[in-house]
C-alpha cells in the first residue's frame, strides 16, 4: 500500500497524487513496474524488455528499475517519436539499450530482439508498452482500495472518479476494485488518444482478463470512458492544454503534463460543466508525468 496522499484542492474537488510515489518521480508506471519487479525479483530474469516512446513514463521506470538491480534493459520505440526529452535523458543515465525502428516494425523487433536474446543464453522478462496486462490492472485494483480506506477513514464518499486513460490498465484496475466491493459512483477514464469504440473495448478486454467472473452487463455499465478530450492526439498540445497547466501550478502548485494530466484535468472540468454536476465529491487521480511537465515548462515559461 502507498497510500499515496489525497488532498483537497476546491470544495468539491480532491487529488489522490500518485505522482508522489516515492520512486523515480512517481506516477502510475511507478506503481504498475513495483509489481511486475515483484514478479521478475522472483524468477531468475538476467534482462528486461519493454516497449515506448522517448515521451515514455513506462521506459523511464522500469529502465530505473532495471538499473537499480545491475539487470539489462532493452527498450524498442518507434522513430517518429524519438526525440530528446527528460524521460529518454533519464533512459540514457540508466544505460538502457535503446532500438527506434518505424512504428509498423515494432512487433516484430520485439519478437527478434526476445529470440535473439535467448539464442545467447539469456532469459528476458518482457513487459508490455505502458505496463499492461493483469500486473497492470492490480496495482489499480490496489489503488481503489487505499481510496475505500480514505473515504472510511474521512467519513467522505467520492461520487466521481476522473484520470487520465491511455493503454487501458489504470482504468480496468479502478472498475475492477469497483466491481469487488460493489460501489455505488461513476469511475471515468478521459482518453488521451484512443476514440471509441476501441479505446474503451480494450479496457473492458482487461477488465475481462483479470475478472473473468464479472456479468458482461456490470462490465459494461461501469466502463465510462470518454474520447472527447484527446485534443490532437497523444503529446499534442493546444493553449486550452497549457492554461490548465499554467493555472495548477499556480493555484495549486501542481505540476499536470500536456500527454496526460492536464487533458484529463481539462476533461474533467469540462464534463462536470456539461453535466451540470454539483454537489458531488470528485477525486481526481494524478497519475504523474512530472518530467513531462519539465518538458512542457521549457515551451511555455
Ligand atoms: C501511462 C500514463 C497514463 C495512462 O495510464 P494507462 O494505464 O496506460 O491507461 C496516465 N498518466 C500518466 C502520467 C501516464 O504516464
């Protein structure tokens, strides 16, 4: 349990900030790669292979990681997004091999380079683009859980969750622990690239995997993931995207990156003024990127 501190931030409005977990500049691939670390710290893995962009909080935790322990780390990203950034300074210090192929050639370097390894007598650990999978979906699963023990221990009830959603596994985990305990509010993912259908039928697909007993109707009913607010598209930014940035920090003092946090910070202000919600209790989950902020900060100010 991190239990990752909730604070206040306007009446109705609260902030679980994952950013602060105590690793590697926090956030959600810090808790997802403590789990898969668990998992590889068990088996006798001699390297690590993962998938990302220079952009990527996922690459830049797990290389720390990786690093932390003497084990080899492999990251394949795609050209088009290779440029230098705080994240791919961080998997440069931590002596990541790093291969950029055009994106369409992704998957199949993963599978030569997997090969290729154990053709030398390694035993590679791969973890998938963005931690996803049921190792992914439990550190959220794990997440809901510190939010019921807060809202016990405060005497609250959050009818609204918000976060930002992107390869799916922060979302599927939050429904899931939903689901276990049978709780009464809406959990809604702010897409930061994906649209529907599909960005919101590969959570329900990790819904499934990990809670294979869910009724399909339950399933359904509390998936709320909404594709309005991906601006661009993934890293594209827009001055609505950096007002919200500008206007945390300086009202809150917190730091929200253009990919992720401030399109779902943005999103959720937006929602609860479409909606016309009031008098409810909102936790926003910050699920990190604080380097991306730093990369931001340097366009903006
Ligand atoms: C990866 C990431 C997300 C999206 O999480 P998923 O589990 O991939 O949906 C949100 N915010 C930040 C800061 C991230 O790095």
């Amino acid at each position: 349990m991190w239990n990752t501190p909730i604070q206040q931030i306007e009446s109705n409005i609260f902030v679980k900030r994952d950013d602060l977990i105590p690793y590697s500049f926090g956030g959600n691939k810090a808790r997802k790669g403590f789990l898969f670390f668990e998992e590889i710290d068990r088996g006798n893995y001699d390297c690590v292979i993962t998938y990302g962009s220079s952009h990527s909080n996922h690459c830049r935790v797990i290389s720390n990681m990786a690093a932390a322990r003497g084990m080899e780390c492999i990251l394949i990203g795609p050209e088009e997004v290779s440029d230098l950034t705080y994240n791919s300074r961080f998997m440069e210090l931590f002596g990541a091999k790093i291969i950029t192929v055009p994106v369409e050639q992704v998957h199949d370097t993963i599978e030569n380079t997997l090969e290729q390894l154990k053709k030398d007598g390694k035993n590679p650990y791969f973890i998938p683009g963005g931690g996803h999978g049921n190792i992914g979906t439990e550190a959220y699963v794990q997440c809901y859980e510190e939010i019921r023990e807060y809202e016990m221990k405060n005497n609250v009830h959050f009818d609204y969750i918000f976060f930002a959603s992107g390869t799916g596994t922060t979302h599927s985990g939050l429904v899931c622990g939903q689901i276990k305990n049978g709780d009464e509010r809406e959990i809604i993912g702010i897409s930061i690239a994906r649209k529907n259908p599909r960005g919101r039928n590969v959570v329900i697909e990790s819904i499934r995997e990990y809670m294979p007993e869910a009724p399909e109707n339950v399933i359904q009913e509390k998936t709320i993931f909404l594709d309005d607010y991906t601006g661009d598209g993934y890293g594209k930014e827009s001055t609505e995207i950096s007002d919200t940035i500008k206007d945390s920090m300086v009202k809150y003092g917190i730091p929200l990156d253009s990919t992720y946090t401030a399109k779902a910070f943005f999103g959720m202000k937006k929602h609860i003024e479409k909606e016309q919600i009031k008098d409810k209790n909102i936790l926003f989950i910050h699920t990190g990127g604080t380097p991306l902020f730093f990369d931001d900060a340097e366009k903006m100010i």
